[in-house]
C-alpha cells in the first residue's frame, strides 16, 4: 500500500546528493513536482534521465540543485535547446555525463534485474566512452573470436519522479505501453508518483488495465495533481502547450530570466490559491 | 504541376534511398525524413512490393511500439530496422557525427542536446542516411570535435550498419566504407560542382561532370502532394501546412 501524500511532502522526501531519476518529456513528467522540489531546495543531486531530459531537469539546474546530470540528450524538442543546462555547461558549474539512449536503458535493465551490469552493442569507438571510466569493455566470454563488447554498470536511483493518469486505493498505477516509466519504478529505491485522478476499483480487477499497471509494491508515494505534466503532455489525456515552453526557452537564456520566470509562475499559482 | 519544391526533391531523395526496405525508423523533429518513409510506404504499395512498416517517434498513427522508448533500440539490436536517420551539428569525411558541442569537451563552447540513440544505432542499422539540410563548412568539417558515433569501425568490432549515404541542400552522396570516404553522386539544381566543394571542409570523390538531381515524375510527385502530406499532416502540422502553402503560392 503507498500512501498517499501532498506535492510539497513528497518533494521533502528528496534529499541533498541523492541520485534522482526522471522520464523522457514525452512519457510522463511530473511538472507539478518541479516547483516544490525548487522550495524544499534539496541540492547536489545527480539526475539521471530516462534516457534524455528536458524542461524538469533544466529548471532543476537552473535552480541550482543539479551537481552531476547523466544523460543521453538535454532538449526542448521543438522549443529548442535546454538553456540552463547551456549556461551551466559553459559555466563549467555542472558536471555532465554523457550517454546514449539504450546505454541508460540498459543501466535500469541490470538495476531491475539485480545484476551488477548489462552488455551493449556499439559505443566502441566513441568519444562517450572515452569520456565514461565506469563503463568497461570486456570481451565476449561465449564467442570463439575477440569480440568487444561494452560493460554498462546498473543504474540505481535513489528516487524516481514521474506523472501518470490513475492510481487506485492500493496505489498501483496505469502507465499503459509508457513501458519507461516501468523501468524507473523497477530500479529506484523510491517511485514517487503524481497522478490526475485517484479511482476506487483496482487497477488489477480488469485484466485490460492490469497489463498496464505498476504494482504498489515499487510505488512509495502517490499525489494528486491534475493537469500535472503541463505544460508538456500526457499520452491520452493532453497535449503539450508548445507556446508556454517556447516562453520558458525564451526567457530562461539569462539567469535572470529564469528567475523572473520562476517568479512569474509563483504569482500565478498564489493568484490561483 | 507547379515546380518541384527544394524541400520536395529531398523527399523524393530519402524515398528513393529506401528502396526494398523493410522497416525504417525515424527520430523525433524531423519531417523530412518523415514525409521520405511515408512516399516510400506509398510507392511500395502502388507497385504491390513488400509492405514497408514506418515507426515515426513522436507520432501516435504511424508508431507501433508498446514497449516504451527502449523498443526501437532492442529492436535495431535485432537487426529488425533496417534503415534510420542521423544528422549532426559536425559531420567530417569519414562520416563521424557530433552531436554534442564544439570545442574541448566537456566544457564545449557551444554545447548542442547531446548523442540520443547514434552511438549505438549507427553501429546496428544497416542503411543510415545521413541528412542535413545546411550544407557549409562549419557542419561538414575535416575532423569533429567530437565522436558521437564513428563512421567505421576497426576489424572485429561488430558492426551490421553504418553509413549509407549523405544528403543535404546541396547534393547527395554515397559513402565507401572500406575507403571512408564520400563520394557526390548528385547536385541539386541551383548548385554546382564547385560551390559544393566551396561549402564542403572535407574532401570528397566525384566524376568529372557531376550528375544533377533527377527531377520526380508527376506520379511520385502526386502521391507526394496529396496522401503523404495528409498522413504528415498527424505528426508534423506545421510542416505540412507550411509545404501546402508554398506549392499554392
């Protein structure tokens, strides 16, 4: 049973140098989280992205709680490059560990499984490897010739953040094919979830939805926040608002637009209080 | 018929390019590439081929995948992809891409996304086109600066795909991976010979006359304007609207 909590309760649960995870933009970001993880303040984080990041951890850099970000790509897909992630690069104020996308995958496939490693194709010859001394390059034990192959250590978060449609009661929660968010739960300590809607039938009861479902069992906290991926989108239920994160790309490029992005939502939110 | 549009022969370019392919791949924000497989998928039907399948990231109609972002990458692990797009903010003569910055890694002067799936895709596809529509030498450079993915790879690393041509506003290429080096098999109209060299930081192979783009006949051409356009339109409104617009002005 997961218990069901209040956004500002659940961010109090991340604390500083914890290994954070997060969804790709399209597969359930919890945005609602993104202000109150800023208000608790709990920094030098390591955010790991499954597999890249967007508008989240680019306000969580910009807000200065991000000391390591691991990822295959920082984008705001049609809105353009993630400005505080730039900046803070070009600051030197923030350490990046590059990756490629099945890289990160398979780092949450090994953490699921329980094993120290998964192996992965590719990457030989890259100057992401070059750059990554926790990955190894071991050679295939079954293959009669030489044949390197890459040694990608498991992935495992502290805590994971993402935003779905439902939970029930019991706190297990439909993620439909978003099979991503499933990998996040499978290999974090702690999933931490905001949903639109909390139903009283059990997810598990109707073998449509139970297919789909994360059990309880890998789900340590729920909350309520509807319209809580905006403004990016939530599959089946909301498209992105491509207006407001070409507002947030717009503005964020200087430190001080950022901050008075952040202040300008906060009003919003106590004029909506 | 109106004329044939730039951004219409690097369609019917890609669409040709994927002949006898049996499932391509394309990357999120990129219509071009898009709108390419979906002529493809609708020529292989009028001419009753083998049925091409398209899984275009981003979209909702024209994405089969159930099993989150790590399908298509298990998939190309598989073999099961048999052609996919990469671009990059660098790409030199050996056809190494860099999609992550320029300048001294990691505190790069200018710092781009970053590598998504080409450090291992470029390895496990086996026909990757290349497609960049700005063609100057601050894109196609001696070296990159950084290797996102390599165009070749040395004796006993397993490699089922690469590099299988380039093509940008300019002209197309082909790539020789024993020699690793281009080699131009096209210039579009309105270029030449010499400006693409002028625009190229590397050096390419080439005929002593250069072939020019074929124009698409009218057939293709049809199907271009009105069923791959519709289908596009799903994913890519902007960009369909934006074709539109110009082939009635």
């Amino acid at each position: 049973m997961s218990t069901v909590l209040t956004l500002d309760a659940m961010a109090r649960r991340v604390k500083p140098g914890m290994k954070l995870a997060l969804p790709v933009d399209y597969a359930g970001v919890s945005m609602a989280m993104t202000r109150p993880l800023i208000a608790h303040g709990a920094g030098r984080l390591h955010v790991v992205c499954l597999p890249t990041g967007g508008m989240q951890p680019d306000m969580l850099i910009g807000a200065g709680l991000v000391e390591t970000i691991e990822t295959s790509a920082m984008t705001l897909g049609e809105a353009g490059g993630a400005p505080c992630f730039a900046r803070a690069i070009a600051a030197g104020s923030i350490r990046i560990v590059d990756s490629t996308c099945p890289a990160v995958h398979a780092g949450f496939l090994a953490a699921q499984k329980g094993v120290p490693f998964a192996t992965l194709r590719g990457l030989i010859g890259t100057d992401i490897l070059a750059h990554r001394p926790d990955w190894k390059v071991i050679d295939n034990p079954f293959s009669e010739t030489p044949d390197p192959i890459v040694a990608i250590p498991a992935i495992r978060p502290d805590v994971a953040i993402f935003h779905a449609p439902v939970a029930d009661r019991d706190g297990n929660v439909w993620i439909g094919r978003r099979r991503e968010l499933a990998s996040l739960a499978y290999a974090s300590e702690q999933t931490l979830v905001t949903v639109e809607r909390i139903v009283d039938e059990s997810l598990l009861s109707d073998e449509r939805t139970a297919a789909g479902v994360i059990p309880a069992l890998y789900v340590e906290a729920v909350a309520v926040a509807r319209e809580g991926a905006k403004p990016l989108g939530l599959w089946g239920e909301y498209g992105p608002d491509m207006m407001e994160v070409a507002r947030y790309a717009r503005e964020a490029r200087s430190e001080a637009g950022f901050r008075a992005f952040l202040d300008g939502a906060d009003h919003a939110l106590e004029a909506a209080r | 018929m109106s004329p044939v549009l730039p951004r219409e022969r690097l369609i019917v370019a890609i669409a040709n390019l994927l002949d006898g392919v049996r499932h391509v791949a394309v990357g999120a924000s990129s219509p071009i590439p898009a709108a390419g497989a979906m002529l493809r998928r609708a020529l292989a039907e009028a001419a009753d081929a083998p049925r091409v399948r398209i899984s275009i990231l981003g979209s909702v109609a024209h994405n089969f995948f159930t099993n989150g972002s790590a399908e298509l990458f298990d998939c190309a692990g598989q073999g099961r992809i048999d052609a996919f797009f990469l671009g990059g903010g660098q790409i030199d003569g050996e056809a190494n891409i860099n999609l992550v910055g320029i300048g001294d890694y990691p505190q790069t002067k200018v710092r781009w996304p970053g590598s998504f799936g080409s450090a291992y895709l470029y390895f496990v596809v086996p026909r990757v086109i290349l497609f960049r529509e700005e063609h100057s030498p601050r894109v196609f450079v001696e070296k990159v600066d950084f290797v996102s993915a390599p165009g070749t790879s040395p004796e006993g690393v397993h490699r089922t795909g690469g590099p299988h041509a380039l093509l940008t506003g300019m002209g197309q290429f082909s790539f020789d991976r024993e020699r690793r080096r281009f080699r131009l098999t096209s210039v579009h109209p309105g270029h030449t010979l010499e400006s693409i060299k002028a625009a190229t930081g590397f050096a390419f192979d080439h005929d002593p006359v250069a072939a020019m783009t074929a124009d698409p006949d009218a057939r293709v051409l049809a199907l271009l304007r009105g069923r791959v356009l519709d289908e596009l339109a799903e994913t890519y409104p902007e960009f369909a609207r934006g074709l539109s617009a110009e082939l009635a002005a």
